[in-house]
C-alpha cells in the first residue's frame, strides 16, 4: 500500500493497524529520561493525547482514539500544501461532531495543521481537496506505518531491535495485539537493558497502547 499526494482516506490501513504499528515503534522507543521531556519530546510515543511523532523539524502527527471505535488523525510535514493553499482550504469540513474541535481549532489559529483525517465504522475520511492541490503531508508523515516495507525498515533501524527478522516477528505481534509483557522483557534483556526506570518506561508504554489485549 503507497499513500498518493496528496494523501486519499483509502491510503490509509484501519486505524487499529496503524495503531498498533504506531504504537510498537512508541514501545520500543520509551525511556525514563524522554518522559520527562514534556513538549520538548520527540521522536514516537503514547501520552494523554494518543499516539505523538515529532521530529523537531519537518514533521508531527497525533493519532488519537475517540471511543466507540473511531480515530482522528492530524498533523503536518513541511511537504504540505494545504495551509497556504489559495483560496483557503477548511480542513474540517464535512468532518463529524465527535472531533476534538477545541484542539484542531486551536492549532489552525496557530498555523500548526496540515491535514486531518478521522475513522469511523471502519472507513477514514477528510475535507475535500481543490484539484491541483500536489500534496497534503500525508505521505511523508505516515508512509513510515503505512507501507509495510517502510515499517519495518524503520523497526528494525530501532536501537532495541537487533534485525529485521527481530522486527518482522514484534511486528507481527503488535498488529495481533498479543505484545505480552514477557516479550518486551526478552526484547530489553537482548539489547542488555538494565536501567530499572528504562525497562519501566517500556513497561508503561505497553500498557497504554494496548497491544497486549488480544482481539
């Protein structure tokens, strides 16, 4: 699967799938030391918001869970069109009531948003686009948990995992939500983890994301 530019809702793999891929990099990335680094934070993570990706620079993405099996999706990487797109572009039209409107309003008046997708009864949805509009960031910011291939490469380029087998097999995991606790251990215990406030860093991660409750 390949995200096109700009981006289109059936890009997109259901929302559980892209949260549990999402969610293994924010796993196997926690630490003690980056939780304590509030909105100075990057990299992939899970806090109060949802899923966070930040990159200091080019790139930052929150997936968040609405309940009643429904997602929203907003963020912006410096590919995007759509802010400065003329005649404006109301990245929220047409989008349902249950959107988090106070924060996505809030980052529109501070020109932070690039696009917004939500998913609902299985199905991702945005604004309409205008035609010529070449790219919302879509495919820059989310092609690292979209395209399988880019998934893994990015997994497997993670300090605590020792190989792209090692990767494919927690990535097989994660998407079945069956990431145990004993997994995560051996995987920490492989990259020689000892730093007890590292290990339960990892362990809170898990937790939050959810990818050890089989579904």
């Amino acid at each position: 699967m390949a995200i096109e530019r700009p981006g289109r809702p059936e890009d997109l793999p259901a929302a559980e799938l892209l949260w549990a891929r999402w969610s293994l990099a924010a796993v196997l990335e926690a630490t003690e030391e980056a939780e304590t680094l509030g909105i100075h934070r990057t990299g992939t993570w899970i806090d109060g918001q949802g899923l966070r990706l930040d990159d200091c620079g080019c790139t930052w993405w929150t997936l968040a869970p609405m309940g009643q099996g429904r997602y929203v999706l907003y963020g912006e990487d410096e590919s995007s069109g759509v802010k400065w797109h003329e005649p404006a572009i109301d990245m929220l039209a047409q989008g349902p009531d249950w959107l988090p409107y106070e924060r996505l309003r809030g980052l529109l008046e501070g020109w932070e948003l690039g696009c917004v997708y939500w998913y609902e009864e299985g199905t991702w949805a945005r604004a309409p686009y205008p035609d010529g509009l070449k790219d919302d960031g879509l495919d820059c910011g989310m092609s690292r948990f979209v395209v399988p291939e880019e998934a893994l490469r990015m997994l497997a380029g993670l300090e605590l995992v020792p190989s792209r087998d090692r990767a494919a097999e927690l990535l097989a995991a994660a998407e079945a939500y069956r990431l145990t606790v004993p997994d995560l251990e051996a995987v920490l215990d492989a990259a020689d983890v000892h730093a007890a406030g590292d290990r339960q860093a990892a362990l809170r991660a898990l937790e939050q994301t959810g990818l050890s409750s089989a579904r």
